[in-house]
C-alpha cells in the first residue's frame, strides 16, 4: 500500500512504491491518480513488472497524487473487480481506496448496508468502508471517512485518494504497519519502509495506531479520532511476512529476524557440522544461530529464482516432479554432515518434510530442525493466509510428534518469551502482551463479530461471501 | 537444454527440466517431442513457468522422447521464430534441434549454404546445422548429423530429436557444460545437474568433450568421430552462469565459489566489521571471504524477488526511480560499519557503483570491493552475453582507476592463479589452460571465422544478421 | 434485447437471439442466466459471433432462464463495465437488467440516489433502474420493479432476469419495439420477431406500451401498472433500424419500406434508366420506387460485406483511400445512364455526397437522389445515435441547397404524410400522431428534463457523464 | 492479392487493396513492404478490418513497393506461418511471394526439391516456387522466377516483392484472374478490378496467360517467355468467386450473371408470383431472371450482415438453433405466393435444401427453385474450395431427384451452352472450350501430376500434407 501527494510523477513513484511492497501481495495490483479534475485507475490481475510497469500505464495515470496497492486476498475471490484500488462516485466527490488487513465485521455491515439501499460491486470487505462513506451523515469527505472507521472492527491500514488529498488511517491497536515519509517534500504513505528506500524518500516516522492522516500539497495533517488503545502489532510481520530490508515499528525487520536464531541456539543447542537455512526467510534466522552456536553458515539448500508465482501441474500423474522446483539441496555442504536446518515458521509441515528429505536424499549424517517462531496453534483473522485450526500441525501434535513426522533427528521452536526478547521486550506481559500474537496464545487483539466472536469460532475459517 | 527418452511423460518431464535450467536463458522456451509418429513442438516467448506450465501443454506433448531449451539470445534476435527447438522435415525424416552455445562460423557456412539454395527461417547460428544435415552427402539421419558437426567451429552442447531418438553432442574442446543421467532406466541427457535432481534422476557422467550420443529405448550409444583435443570447458559457468548447487565437470559450483572467496581473501585482506555480498551470486564467495577473514558474514544488501525479468522503465524521467528496484541496502547491517563487498565479476562496472553509492547511502564507514574473478579484458563468443571490449571496465582502466571511479576505500579481484587454485588446479598452464579463460587472457580456445579471427577481431562483436 | 424462461438451454437460447439483434448494437454484448441458485453473467466488447459465441460460453450459462442484450452506447462510454445486462445483488435477492432506449431523466435521477447513498459502477442511464429498486420502500423484487419504472421518462423497453423469472416493460408511449413469443411452451421476450425467427419461436403480439410482464415456467402474466396514454411509437425503427425481415407494431417493415419507395416515386417521379439502391438499407425502397416508376431495379451500387464494424484508418495520409471501401460503383448498370439513386435518410450529407460522385465517376449520365423518409431536422433523445442539431444537413439547409451540395440533378425527400401513408395511416393527426416523429417536426413525446425540457434544450445533444 | 511500386504509401494501399479482396480468402491475411533496403511483413490470421487496419500497422509497412495477400486455404492447413506473402532470403537477395491459385504438382515438387536439401518452412504449395528459386541454375532474380514457373503445372497468379520490384505473372491458361493497373504513375497489380476502384486506381489491362511482368519506378516490362497455349480463365469467377462490380477478363460480372439468370428464365420458365434471389451472390441473376420474365423481384430472404466467419456452434445440442443465424425468411413476400428461389449453384445440395425448408414455413404456396450454372458434377483442383466428387450432390442425381430431394415443386439448372451464351460466346466448343469448366464436364486444363492425372483421379480430393 502506498500513496503521495505533491510530485508531478505521482503514478509513476506510486507504481516503484507497489514494487517494492510486492511481496505483501502476488495476485493482483493497482493505482489510482488524481489529476485535479479526474481520477484515473489501472487494475491488474498478476505482478507488478508484468503489468503496471508496462509502457503507456504509468503515463496514463496523471496528476500529482497517487495510491497504490498489492493484492492477496483473504476476503473476496481473486477477481479484476475485486483488485483495489475501489472506487465510487459519492455526492461529496470521488474516492479511491486501498486496504491492508481484514474487517472482521464486514459480513455484518454488508447485510445493514445492502438492506438500505446499497449495491456492491465487489465481494471484498473494503468495499462495506465505501458504502458506509456514501450513507454517512456527515458533509465532508474526511468526516464520512471517519465515521465510516468507527463502525470497522479488525484491522485496516487504508489509503483513500480524494480530491482533497491522500487520507490514510492505521486501525486503533495498529494490526498492520504503516509509515509515513517524505519525497523531495513531498508526503508519502506507505506499508514498510523498503517502499520508501526504493523511491528515494526519507522515513519521517510511523503512523500511529488510530491516527487519521491527510496528505495534501500543503503537507500532512493528523487526527486521533478515536479512544486510545494499547497498540499490538502482528508479530507475524517480524516473522516472515516483512521484508528483511524493512524497519517495522521501530525496528530492524532483519535485525530481529537474526536475534530469533541467536535466541534460538541458546533454547535449543545441538553439535553440528553446519548451519543450513530454509531460503529465502529463514536466513537471518540461520545467520543468527550459527553466530551463537559458533558452526559454520553455509547455504546448503539453493532456492530457484524463478518459482514465486502459482502455477498448475502440468501432469496429473502421481509422480512428484514439481517438489524440488523450489528448493534444491546443495549437496556439496550437507553429504556426511550434521545439518541443522533453521526455517522461519511451521504452518502445515507438508513442506518442512519435503525438504528434510531433500536433505537426507543428498547425505547428511543427522537433521535437527530449529523454527525461529512458537509453535502455531491458532488461526489469524487479519490478513495472514493461514489455514483452518484443523490443518496446523502444532495445534494438534506435540513438538515431540512433530519431530517424529519431519523424520528429524531433533527439534526445537522458539519460545514465546525467546520472541518477545528478540523483539526488545524482556518478556510476555500477560495482561498486556505488547504484540498480536493470537496465532501462538488465542488471545485475539480485537472482536470477531463476523467469526462469532468466541473460542469455538476460532476453529473456522470463513470465506467472506460464497 | 534436456532431452530424455523412454517415459511416457517425456514431455512433462522435459518441461520440469528445462524449468530447472531457466537460468541459463529467459528470453523463451520450447520443447518437441515424437510419439512414434508425428512430431509435437511447443515454443513460446517467456518464462517455463508462465508458458510450458499451463494447462494442458504437457499433454499435447505425446511420446516418449524429448528435448527442451530455454532460450538466451547472444545471437538472433529475441523473436518467436527463432526459439528452440527449431524443426525441420528433412528427406531421411524430421528433425529437432536445441543448441546450447555459438558457432563462430555460422555466417560463414550461412552464405555457402545459401549460395547452394538453403532457404533460412530464422536469424540463429544454430539453423546452419540443420541445413548442414539437409545438404548432407551421407545416408543416415546419425552420419549426417555428425556430418553437419564435422563443419562447425566454436561452441556448442546439442540435443537433437529424431524419430530413432535423441541425439546429443558437446563441441571438442567442451565448452558448453552437458551431463548424462538415467531416471528410472531412461536416459537423461541435460546441461547441468540441478536439472537431474529436478526431475528425480540419477547423475551418470559429464558427455565428454568431442562425444556423440543416441539416446534411444536400448539405452546410450557413444561415438567419438572427431580428433581428440584437450579439454577447456568455459571458466564462467563456474564464476557466474551455472547454479550454485549444478556439479559442472566433476566440481561442485558452490564450493568453487567459496574457494574463490577463500583466496579472494588471502589476496587482499583487509580489516572489516561485516563481509557483504551482491546477492545472488555473490553469497558463496562472500561465506568464503568471511570464514577465511573470520569476519561476520550479514545479508547487507537485500535483493527483490520479484526482478529478473526486463521490464521497460515506466518514465522517461530523469529521476532514478530504478535504481533501487533490484537491490536495498539493509541499514542495520551497515550503517557506521567497515564493510567488504563481495561481487562475482565486474563487466561494465555500472551496477558496481550504483550498489556501492547504496551501501554508502545506508551509513557505512568504509566500502571495499572484492571481486571473485580476474579483470574481464575480452569479450566472449561462445554463448555468454557480453558487451563490446570497449564498454569493458577492466579493458581501459587499472584496477586502482577503477577503484576511484566506483568510489570505493580498496578494490582487489582474484588472481588468474588464485582462480585456477580454487578449481582444484595449482595455477594456469601458459602452453596448455585447463579452461577456456579468455574474457581474462585474450587466448580463445578456437578459430573465430565469422569474426575475423585475429587480434582486431576481439574488438567488435558482430551480430548475426542486420 | 432478449429474454426468455423455461429451456434447459436458455443461455444458447439468449445467445442465438441476440445474434439476430446484432444491428441493433455492435459495441458490446451479454447474457446472464439464473439456475435456480447462481446467476452466471457473460459480458464482452464485440460482436456476439466473435464473443458469445466462442466455445463454452453458452455452457457457462446454466440455468433455465436467460436474458441478453447488444449495446450500441448512445449514453455512457463504450466499456465492458457498461455493457448490460448490469446486474446488482439487492437485499430481496439478485437482479439482472438489460434496456433499449433512453432515460431522460437519468441524469437526475443519478444526483438525486447519490446524494441518498448510492454508489454507481457504471455511467449508463439504465444504472439508476437498480439503484431505485435498492431504495424502493415496497417490499417484492416486481413491486420494487414497477415502483423504479415509475420514476422514469423517456424511452425503455426492459428485460430483468430475477430469481422469480424475467421481468419485461415498455414504456408508456411504446417508443422502442418489444414483443412476446413462445418456444415450445417457453415464454420469450425480445425487441424484434426476426429474434423469435431464429431462435424457432412463434410470434405471440406485441408487448404493449405501458405493460409490465412476469415471464415464468408457469407462464405470462401481465400488469397494467400506469395510466394509459396513445401510443408513438418511433418511425425510425420503420426507416431504418429494425431488420427488414421483422413485424414492428404489426407491420412487415421491408412492406412499409417499399411503400415508402412506391409513394416517393410518385411523390417526385423522374424519367430514369435505372433505380438504383444505396445498398442495404435503401434496398426494399429502391425496388418499390422502381414498381412505381416502372423502371429496371439494378444494383448498381455494390456494398462490401466486410465492412461494418468501426476501424481506424491505417495511415493519415491526406489520401481518401477508405471512400469505397464499403460501397463501390457497379460500372456496367451506370455508365451513361440515367440514375436514380435511393437512400433511406440524410443525416449529415457526408455519405450521400461521396456516393453520388462514386456514381457520377463511374459515368452515370444523370444522377437524382431520392430520400425514403423527409427531412431529418432535431436530434433524437430515446436511443438513435444522432447528432448535434448543427450538424444536421437538413436543420440548415433546404432540400434545394442539399441538391446543390451533393451535386446531383434532382433531390426528392418523402413527405411526412406519405411517410404516415405508408405507415397504414391516412395522415399524421397534429394533434394525436400516430408515431414519435420528432426528428422530423421537433415534437417530442416524453418531457426531456435532462435536456432542459423546452425548445433551446433541441439543439444540444449532452453526453450523460463527463 | 495485390502489387505497387512507387508510391509513398505503397503498404496502406495495399492494405486497401486486399481490403477489396477479402471475398477472395477469409483466412487470414498480409502484406510485405520494401524500403529500398529491408523487407516488412505483416501476416495475420483473420480478416483485414480487424488486423493489418489496426492502427500502426500501415505505418511499419515502409517503403515504395508492396504486395498483400487474403489467404483462403484450398492447400496446406489454416496457420499463420502458412499465410502469405511467403519470405525467403535467397543467395541473390530477398524475396517476398502471394499465390492465388492451385499447385497441382507441388506435392511432387516438394519431394524432389527435399531431396536435394531444401527445408520448407510450411504446408503450402507456393513454397515450392521459393525453393524453386533457391536451387534454380540461372543467375539473376528474374530469371530465377522464370525458371521456377516453367517447372509449375496448375493455376497461379503471382505476385513477387524483389529489391529491384514487384515481378508477376499468371499461368499459361489464365486460370486465375489478374489485371494491371495505374495510380497516379504508379503500376499496380491485383486479382480483380474492385480493387483497382477502391485504391483510385486506372484500369490498364488484363495482364495475358503466361505473360511475366516486372514493375518498378520505371514502369511496366513485359516477357511471355513460354510456349503460348489457348487461354481457359476459370468460369467460377463468375458464377460467384469474383465479386460482382469486377470487370473479369473484359466482362462485368455482374452482367454475366444477369445474363445468366435471363437464360435461365428463358431455360425454365414457370408462372410465379415472385423472383426471390438466395442472397448475396443470387441476386443478379435473380433480376435478370424477373427481367425475363416479367415478375416482381423482392428480397424475400434476408441475409444477415453479421455472419460471414465461421463460428463454432456453442451447443452441441440436437436442436437447430443455427440454421437460420445467415438468412431468414420475409414472410410477406413469401406467404401464400408462387415463389422462384434463384440461387448462383448448388453444391453438396444441404444449404439449398434448409433455405427451401424456410421458405415453405413462410407459408410460400409453391417453391421453384432455379440455379444460375449447370450441375457441378466434379472437383475443383485449381483453388476453389470444394468437397470431394462424393459429396457433389449433382455428381450423383439427376435433376429430378435433386428437385425431390430438396422438395421443391420445380427445379431448373443453366445449360452449358447457356452459361457460354451468357459469357459471350454462342455455344462451347467442344475442341477448345474458352473456359476451364471441368466441374461441369470433367475436362480438366492442365495435367494433375498430384491427383494421378486420369480418370479415378477425379474421384479424390487429397489433402497437401498429412
């Protein structure tokens, strides 16, 4: 997610930014502009370099305000008609508008909505904040839009172009990350701040949790409309969902990453030959324990370039030819050798097991798993693709089970303090867990209303509309 | 480039591994394939996995023999027309062809054969061999074949399809890389070994230098027709084109890489807080640097997955805005830090300074540059794209100019000494190089008709066909 | 426009039907069918033998009621998000529309449900038809169907596809055609019996204008919801937009166009070699001018059928190389003859001059033009793409001066009596004609309140949405 | 097909040319350009309007001499790389090629020219004449053409875009038709006359059977290098491939068939009501045969303008929903009328017998169907698209049973002599008919090397290439 305000390249800077936040969204991509008269959008289903990046769209999309966003869809099918930017024609004006994160009752607003009169075109949960900007009873666009976020349970950061300006707002805990920086003096918005590197902008610092932003040509205003929360970021982005090169609420994205395997090593040590991570994510993790455990970093898995992109098996045939299309082992650095294999998380442990069997088929002499994460045992509601409770592996099998499944000579997990340490906490605070952290405790930052808002809803996964 | 006969999924398996081998080229893809009765091709522009993988080209792949190519134009324009496998129905039957590498008298024998009513399709070097086997004075489709061979000069791995199998052949001196595999008592033939482990198969042996082989249903039949010479494989497979986890004739890829780093860094040590690589390529000569440096190894640079592909810039615009797509600094890992750089080769020199003027924008105290490779003087005619001597770095400048004009505390590049230690070898024999290192010493491993063949001739670097 | 309820195939059904209304919208095209849980909607830009009619289209229509549609834009750009039918999930269930003809108060209408809330997904007129269904106070999908209708002005005919059957209406006026048909017990609706034809339905009667109909597997039922006025319907449907082959208002109209010929010959007769037609539409003219006249019928001028979709021309050359691309001088029925050359209409002039010098250039010795219909002088507001008033060659000029314009020796225009007389009516009643005729005396039949309602309103033609 | 040299837009009006053309080949479509120094091809499948006229194309079409092609496939399979013009780059320059017509020895051409080493890139039989070319002894590019021409048998009109101008030539009987043209200075060549129209362009002159010419800025150069034999053009030219504002061979086609249809009615005669022609290639002979008999000619079944393509029936259901997709009956001038269905011929006979079966459901009172060329009793080698001698419903029936089949009250076909009266000749004769008629006869006018060339040959219809 992205947005600018004040640059005579506004689509261009705003289709570099959506670039650089790719990875937070594989399945399709937009922007919108705005010209002083007209909004122009470009929607796109796939990559950015396949699509937005192709000659002729970045000079269509005029003007010198932009917003930008990558899309991975949690709520609502991967459609053309469901790629944001979304926008509507309200009696105020024109608004686009892209989102991060989930709304957690937006199957409830809906239903109020539709039976007032409303029409849908799309089956995201963004577009119930359009429709509750259009039935507002407020005059202005700034104040529909937040009367609009007080009815939103959930988490949302949101970038709304309009004539007067770029708003953006961070839901009250502060689920998903969003920063603010500067352009040449020009105010930019944006998910992580390897966006801001990429367009050559300053960091200025992060939006806080509840504050509503306007960006405009005279700068950037702030509002904290609402009653303040203790924030709780989704620990999920120090774990593999951020990139490496991104600070994340203050801190180093990679730097925690590495504290996660040092941390690591110490809970869970083991003599070893060499340390092996799981490309691409778990290897500042890697690096990490083979700084404490003192044993040499080698890259014994090599991970193609060129996998990234869902594709269908060409063959139905029972032969598994497409395992290693992803991961290879590199023989040379595991053949004889004590390997232990550092990944950043296990979510179902199909792919763990493919890959300690790579390893295995190339020679090593012992496999001991390490996770640079607690186990997982819940699942998440905020826009983490994560599978139903039913197909975590560690919400139904001990570490102990699950090291005999992986076929590892041993394994260990992160504890839940261990992460909080590397995050620069000393601790879990109990009554007041500095992180959302629901997919380790079930202790979700927010209510569920859409998920029936209590522990056997946790067991369901609902797709937002069928 | 793979080829494989004897399964009923020939054609799914060939898809997988050239999938493997994209690396080797992204321009475009192809395979054929024969079920005993007609020939089946497939070529598309683009990456295996956005093109060959979609549903249903596998089936329409019928037999039980294959080739496959990815395409990596260094000669012919990137064009539909001129992707592998290229067809032709000659009078002793139908021929396919893939061609791994450059015929350096192609435009030679294009103007006899012509002269002699050859009607060319395509602008490749590698239609001459098809005309050569069409115009043939022998009977059989193996005899012209090595007929056809027996004319070419240069660099060349081939497979060839034909309705008694598939034919396979590496130039005499064995430039191009080819190996010998068995999946399941079908004979494999590909260029690197990652491809073998892709797709499940055992690796058998390297094809030798001068050898031709007929894979067929009875196995593998080898011929050595042509006078023997001594062997010089090309040095780049090792320093940058093949993957890291490939073993191209009988050494490990990755720990030559390492060893490069390792003697890279006895060459020219220096004191460091933190070795940094140019990911990818970079990373096991970094690991290599450090253990020998006993210097901290961190991912200082992070690189975007989402490139690899050339895409057109979006604007015009004087504002750099790309600079950064590719490659990040990671700041934590840099910022105040004495930092060693460690990249696979220097050719132009102009990435180097945009990832040096990178590094120093994320607050390093000091860069020094280490460069895993000899100064590339020269340029190549065997199938690596490389631009005219006169945009060579290393051709005009010393490496202290080079140093000031990449603004970096020290550079050094590795010895050719050095580079020969870490391939296993004590140091380069003047009268007989055990590789093809010419890009460093001027010396090429074989005639160059098409381009003069003489020391003016290393200056230009034709194109096939205006 | 075409619907029908009660087939197994009712999406081939709808298809085929809309394929024989293809004249009457070439921009774009679309079905949705109902079956019985899901509506399944196919919407493209194009022809319908180019779209709808690929393979698997119509098995993707499931379902035993259908509607469809071909747009031809005189409100709203030509973009698939315009392209009927447009459909809206409302809180009583989902709906499907498709409409022929012109709001023309829509652009009221439009402000009026914005300022209540409403967002809209496209700028077509027909839009404001669901958004007043959203906000209807009664309670059932017909209710809310007729509450909506009677909120309009202008000129519709309708289909909706619900999960209660199609619903189908005329306007009060009956400005556009729509009958009733029935195809083996199923009910079918569509704008024109050619539809009926092809599909092998039977003509049952015309809908009539103010009747709204429930189609359904138990059959027809009809309502009367508003106060009846006297019929007008539009005169252009005779002239020239309804297909030869159809019964419009119980009249065959290839029958009134010879009629129109048969009167204009004796209207304004001329001693003449040969009548020939401006290919196609003056066809069934010419034929009745030539009974008349008792004169050959050649056809002399030659239509090319590959022309009638909208292309650019390939170069901007000063060159009129595309003049006879659609029509060229038949030579042999011209040179040295006396010709009377008859057009169905004159709209701007332009085509009519070009055609007489195609006839004069191929050495007609004589040419007389001889118009099927009078003098086109006010634009038209119900769904006939017509120009701005100024850029009617009528509007401005007298028939004298248009003679002298298109150099041709005589120029004779139908009356508007004889027009009515061919109509099967004695005479227009001032007072109560028997037709929409505006175009020819100004008077129109609906109030135009986007247009401003009153005489200056007649010479601006607005687009709906800037 | 279509040539020019000397003109600045020489490749738009090409694409004009071919435009006019299109009847001849609906398949697919190019032209090739040349610029005083290189080729430019543009090849297409699809039709004119919607490819070489889309925007751009005409422009990258450079140079002052061109040539086009409409590709209809009677030999080699509907693919792009079959489309013509047909590039080669031979030892003496390049050389770009469209053929209208039959090969009828190209198949054994094609054998002879493998072996000796020629590779053809498609399943035509024009490429036969590039090899031809390629291995021709002679050494000028002229004298290349000339000599690949004396080794062709069968039908040819050729157009050659060469650096040094636009060669063509027809074969020594005229089988196919071709005129030479003026615009502005500039020769022209192309298929008919209507396309000399379109473009603006004098007619000059048949170009004669067996005449070779070369246009260039300089002018028009004429050869008539073979042996002259008694000219035989095609008489399906005029009984419907041509189109009919051409003058063929000094006659207007149109006024052929007029006359035609005034023989027939002479040939049978029968009392009616009214002449109705099977549009669009019925219609002249329709009028000629109302003009002789002194009855009403109405259009009494509508064509639609919007079939044309060939489309793919999107439901393999068992009912007919397509039959009535390209003509539909005008029931008021059908219904209780003895009507006369005057058609151009009748070939398989189903076509026929649907339009029969529609005019009866009119409610016609009596069916009289009339054809304007006598009975096709055997195929067609000469590039006319025809079904095998098995398929020819005349080949097998006498009139009587083809009148019972159709189930018409009357069935008249045109006598031989007849069809010569009307062409301008009194009668054939029988040692030198002027016209290759063999579908009527069986006298074939050149040998049929490919097809075995006697008798049973006729019997077969071989497809080019498996």
């Amino acid at each position: 997610m992205f947005g600018i305000v004040g640059d005579d390249l506004a689509g261009a800077i705003a289709i570099h930014g959506v670039h650089a936040l790719q990875h937070r969204g594989q399945e399709g991509c937009g922007i919108a502009s705005f010209d002083g008269k007209r909004f122009h959008t470009e929607r796109h289903m796939g990559l950015v370099g396949d699509t937005l990046m192709r000659p002729g769209v970045a000079d269509r999309l005029k003007g010198r305000a932009a917003i930008g966003h990558t899309r991975y869809s949690t709520q609502g099918e991967p459609t053309i008609r469901n790629n944001h930017p979304l926008y509507a024609d309200l009696g105020v004006g024109g608004v686009a508008i892209a989102h991060n994160g989930n709304i957690t009752n937006a199957r409830a607003l809906r239903a109020l909505l539709t039976a007032r009169g409303a029409i849908f075109q799309s089956t995201t949960d963004t577009e119930v904040i359009l429709h509750l900007m259009a039935q507002a009873v407020r005059a202005t666009m700034i104040d529909r839009f937040i009367e609009a976020l007080s009815a939103l349970e959930g988490a949302y950061a949101l970038v709304a172009l309009t004539a007067g300006g770029v708003l953006a707002a961070r839901d009250p805990v502060g689920i998903r990350p969003l920063v603010l920086g500067e352009l040449e003096g020009a105010p930019v918005v944006c998910s992580e701040t390897c966006a801001l590197d990429l367009v050559g902008a300053k960091f200025v610092r992060d939006v806080l949790p509840g504050e509503v932003l306007v960006l405009s040509e005279r700068g950037v205003e702030s509002q904290k409309p609402f009653a303040p929360k203790p924030p709780r970021p989704c620990v999920f982005e120090y774990i593999y969902f951020a990139r490496p090169d991104s600070i994340v609420n203050g801190r180093s994205v990679y730097d925690v990453r590495r504290r996660f395997g040092q941390r690591l090593a110490e809970e869970h040590p083991v003599p070893a030959d060499v340390i092996v991570p799981v490309p691409d994510s778990g290897v500042p993790a890697a690096i990490g324990y083979a700084e404490t455990a003192q044993a040499p970093f080698q890259m014994g898995i090599i991970r193609s370039h060129y996998v990234g992109r869902t594709f269908i098996e060409p063959t139905a045939s029972g032969r598994k030819l497409s395992v290693r299309r992803k991961h290879n082992a590199n023989r040379s650095q595991l053949a004889g050798k004590r390997v232990v294999l550092v990944d950043d998380s296990i979510v179902r442990g199909t792919t763990s097991a493919q890959i300690v069997q790579l390893v295995r088929d190339a020679g090593a002499a012992e496999v001991h798993f390490r996770v640079a994460s607690p186990p997982i045992q819940w699942p998440d509601f905020y826009g983490i693709d994560m599978p139903n409770r039913e197909d975590l592996i560690a919400a139904k099998h001990s570490p102990k089970k699950i090291a005999k499944k992986l076929e590892v000579d041993s394994l260990g997990f992160l504890s839940i303090d261990g992460m909080y340490w590397a995050l620069g906490e000393n601790e879990r605070k109990t009554d007041a867990p500095a992180f959302a952290d629901h997919c380790f405790t079930g202790e979700y930052p927010t209510t569920l209303t859409d998920f029936g808002n209590d522990e056997a809803a946790k067991d369901v996964q609902l797709s937002f509309l069928e």
